[in-house]
C-alpha cells in the first residue's frame, strides 16, 4: 500500500455530516470539558517533552518547570471539576475507593488483569458530597 492508497482508504470511515457535532459545540458544558480535556494534553506533553529532553539529549531535568507544568495540569483538572460539579477530594477518595477494590492488598499482575468492573462501576457510581465523603 501506498501513501496515495492509504489517504483514499482512510476517507471511507471519515465523518462526513459535521452537523451533529457542531450543535454538540454549541453546549457550554462541552465546550468547557473539552477546553480543560485540550489544556491537560498539552500540559502532559510539554511535562513529557522535558523528560524526553533530559533523558534523551542530556538536558538537565528542570524540576521546577516540571512543578509548573504539574499546577497548570491542576489548573485545568479544576475547570473540569467545577464543570463536572465534582471536587478534588471527592474524586481522590473514590479513585482510592475503586483501587482498593482492584488491589485488595497490593499490586499484582493477577489483579490487574482479572478486575470485577462492576464492583468497580458501583464504587464510581457512589454519591460523594463536596468534601470527598459518601453522602
């Protein structure tokens, strides 16, 4: 296959009807969600390319700019939270909660592999006031 070829395939799965998506753009709450889903990727990246720079090319590793990079990615967490009507505590306790269950003890390979998505479901599912604690 060629690159000509490969362009002309990909066309067949392209989304042709933009209409759905653009009233989609027109809710806030999205529009909010996706500012704070753009503002984590590239802060995440901007935090990769510095390592990838220390370890690749030699560059001392700047961690105070990795610091910066981390309350920039906290910065746009918190946009999504407010959106979301959640908070950091509460999303902390329950991201602990759904560990727990995966990893009863600790980490292992077997639990990783064999997690009860349900019982993981159920525990994010869980009401959580503003502080974090089950309402």
């Amino acid at each position: 296959m060629n690159s000509e070829q490969y362009q002309k395939d990909t066309l067949v799965t392209d989304l042709m009807d933009y209409g759905p998506v653009l009233e989609r753009l027109q809710n806030i709450h999205t529009v909010r969600l996706l500012h704070a889903a753009m503002g984590l990727c590239t802060e995440a990246g901007e935090f990769m390319d510095m390592l990838k720079k220390h370890i690749l090319y030699g560059k001392p590793l700047d961690e105070v700019n990795l610091k910066e990079e981390l309350g920039d990615k906290l910065w746009y967490t918190a946009l999504a939270l407010d959106e979301l009507k959640s908070t950091f505590d509460a999303v902390m306790e329950t991201n602990i909660e759904k560990l727990r269950a995966r990893y009863p003890n600790k980490f292992t390979e077997s639990d990783a592999l064999n997690r009860n998505l349900d019982k993981e479901r159920k525990i994010l599912e869980e009401p959580r006031t503003a502080a974090g604690s089950l309402d």
